[in-house]
C-alpha cells in the first residue's frame, strides 16, 4: 500500500487491536502502551474509543479484551488473526 494515502490513526488502532488480541490473556492500559509504543495517554484514548465502539471490553481490574462477537459487525479475533501478517 502507498504510504502516503494510510491513515495513521487507523494504522494505530489496528495495533492496539493487534497487541490486545494476541496477548491471549487480559491486558492493562500499561501493556498495551508498552507493547505498541504509545504514550499512555494516547493508549488509553485508543482503548477507550474502542471500548466505546464495542470492540474491546474492560473488566473490573481496567484489564482489556476483544469484544468477541458481542458488537456482531466482525469477528475481531479472527480479523486480529489475519491482521499479524
């Protein structure tokens, strides 16, 4: 893909999506900053929006998962699956 037409912030999505689903167990807001680079700050924005949307859950621990098949629009863990290329 042409760099120059990529959306970052969809690129930096895509990552979070990728570091919570392949972690293959529950992750705080300090793993995924970690793991994808991010400060926590905007970590925490990305998780949040996406928790908003439906694709993430958080527990009463603040620890992030796929949402599974809940929002019924994509099967994430198999879209995150696919997204590891």
């Amino acid at each position: 893909m042409d760099e120059q037409y990529a959306l970052k912030t969809v690129g930096r999505a895509f990552a979070v999506l990728r570091v919570v689903g392949q972690a293959g167990a529950p992750v705080t807001l300090s793993e995924v900053s970690a793991a994808s680079g991010m400060s926590t700050t905007i970590a925490f924005r990305f998780l949040r929006t996406l928790e908003a949307e439906g694709y993430l859950r958080r527990d009463a621990q603040k620890r992030y998962t796929l949402a599974q098949g809940e929002t019924g629009e994509l099967g994430l863990a198999a879209g995150v699956a696919l997204l590891d290329r």
